[in-house]
C-alpha cells in the first residue's frame, strides 16, 4: 500500500481513471486527474515523471498484480487501462497475514459493544467482511474487558470526541454531586478513562473559573456546540500532565512527595506485578516498602486505602497523618457507640 496520504492520493486517482471503460486515459489525460485530484486537497501539482513512476511502481507491486490492457494504442498513442474491467488495486491491498492482523483487531474491538462509538465500527466490520471475504466469530468466551456500557454519561462519549477532533467549544450543563446544575462553555481537549468512569478535560474562562477543567461524563446533563472562537492547547502535553498522580485530580497547587509505603509480605508481590504509579521503586531497606514519587489526591488515598491493614504510610509525616485521620474516621463508625443496621427478627 502507498506509504504516505500524497501517494495514497496519487493511487486513487490513478485506479479510477484505470477502471473507466467510458474513454481513453493517455499520459496528459492521467497527469490531470491526478493533480486535480491533488489540488483538490491542498496539495502540490507533481510533474509528468512522477506520473510514470507511480505506473511502474503499480505494475511492480507483487500485491497488486497489475496488469493492463494490451495492445493499449491509439494512433500511436499509449492509453492506460486495468485488462480487467472489474479490477482495483483497493480491492487486494491487504495480504492474507495483514487480513488475519486485521480480523484479530476487530475482534478484540468488538468486545466495547454497547458503547457509543460501536455504531460506527459495526458498520465498518460489515464493509470490511464484504471486501475481505471473512466472518467475524463471537468473542463473548474469549476475553473480556473492564469497561461498563451502562455508566450514565455514557452518550457524550461520541459527541465529545467529535467535538475535540473538530476543535469546536461546547456548552454544557453539568450537575455537581450536592449542588445545582451550572453552565459551561469549555473547550475540549482531552477524555480520560479511570476507574470505569469518563472524563472530559478543557478549558473554561466563564468569570467563575480560569483554566483546566475536569468534568465527569455522568454529570453532564446536556452539551451542545457554543458559537464562541475555540481556543486551542498550546501549553499543555496531558500524558505529562497526568504522570504526577494517580486517577484524574491533578491539585491545583499540589507537591510532588517521596512517599514510602510498607506492605505484608503477601501482599507486596502483588504491588510489585502492578505498580500503584510509574514512579514506584523497590526498596532495598528490609523488602517490604515501595517508593513513589506522586502528588497525593484523592485518588491516592483511595488507593492505599484499599489495601486495608496490608499496607502502612512510613513517610512522608503529612502524608501518614492524612492516612491516620481517614482510618479513625472509620473506626468511629464501627465503635460500639454507633448504631448499624441489623437483621430483623
């Protein structure tokens, strides 16, 4: 296959002045369609070698296999024409290995079913199985992935995208957990997945706020294009911008901490074959802590917490305090003096 958009063009115009019966393409008939074909795409006019370059390189192709009509003259002319009237390089573009690559990807695709965007990738698996001449087996017993298709918030996924591929701000009203619903124009930048929930990340200068917002897709209570100019990210690379945390809450006016956590001798295997953080490191004190440099939110905390008594906060002194306040909280809440719920009788 071509292996730049400008050959790609080139081709295309090629095979489809190759496969008209309808008239003749001699060598000055095939430069103008192709560079019509170009300047239709804001691209460069190429010369008349390029022209019988790309013919050569067609013939040559051994995945293609083109063949023209012979004898292919007019008055002496040359004309250049498929021998096949049915044929088209687009139609034998992938080898069996590639078709096979392809029908794996799709499988493994086909497990985000329910989500949004699958509409499109359904339409696209039945075009692909109509021209690669395979069918598409059920994968329910194969693999599985963590996703949830029925998180609400779910429909802006699509919209969303569209929305930051085009560069086009949108409106949205988003309801706060605990709050009334506010207004927002934001400009998309980015959507991050943790945790089986969506997020949405833009910016926002509405007089109440100024900077990088993050919003949960299942707040949103409705979004549509704003009228506004949009403002593009100049500033802002989101894998280093999220390579301090854990999550998505990335503090305004966080630090950045040494934070040394210590785990059971059971539990530390599991830590160690899946990192909390892409800073964690192996100490070498006793075996049993891990190091990780990261800024603490609320995410973190989470995290750690999950472990239960499997891990301990050794330092930093702020860091350990917080943990302290969070686990006394819990245990007032399972003090005798506390009332849970119990079984009638």
């Amino acid at each position: 296959m071509p292996s730049t958009r400008l050959a790609t063009l080139r081709y295309q115009a090629l095979d489809t002045c190759f496969r008209d019966r309808m008239r003749y393409y001699f060598i000055e008939d095939l430069i103008s369609a192709v560079n019509k074909t170009l300047q239709d795409n804001d691209q460069t006019p190429v010369s008349r070698r390029t022209i019988f370059n790309d013919i050569r390189d067609m013939e040559s192709n051994h995945d293609w296999r083109v063949l023209f009509e012979e004898p292919a003259k007019i008055n002496g002319r040359r004309y250049y024409r498929y021998e096949d009237p049915e044929y088209s390089i687009w139609k034998n573009d992938l080898d069996q290995y590639q078709v096979a690559q392809l029908k794996s990807m799709l499988l493994m695709l086909q497990q985000f079913r329910g989500m949004p965007q699958y509409e499109r990738l359904a339409e696209m698996v039945v075009q692909l199985e109509d021209k690669y001449n395979f069918k598409m087996e059920d994968t329910n017993q194969i693999i599985a992935f963590d996703t949830n298709e029925y998180v609400e918030g779910i429909e802006y996924l699509c919209p969303l995208f569209d929305a930051i591929i085009a560069k086009q701000p949108q409106k949205i009203v988003y309801l706060p957990f605990g709050k009334v619903a506010i207004t927002r124009i934001v400009h998309p930048y980015f959507i991050k997945q943790y945790n089986n929930r969506w997020f949405l990340f833009g910016y926002c200068n509405d007089g109440t706020y100024d900077g990088i917002i993050n919003l949960a897709l299942d707040r949103i209570q409705s979004t549509e294009n704003a009228t506004c100019k949009f403002i593009e990210n100049e500033d802002i690379d989101f894998d280093e911008f999220f390579s301090d945390v854990i999550g998505v809450t990335v503090p305004k006016d966080g630090k950045r901490e040494n934070i040394v956590l210590r785990f059971t001798s059971n539990r530390l295997p599991y830590v160690l074959s899946k990192p909390l953080h892409e800073s964690q490191r192996h100490t070498e004190e006793d075996g049993t802590c891990v190091r990780l440099q990261l800024i603490p939110n609320r995410e973190f905390y989470q995290k750690v917490l999950s472990f239960g008594a499997d891990v301990e906060v050794v330092e930093p002194l702020s860091v350990r305090e917080e943990m302290k306040e969070e686990i006394e909280k819990m245990q007032y809440k399972y003090s005798p003096m506390q009332k849970g719920c119990t079984e009638e009788q």
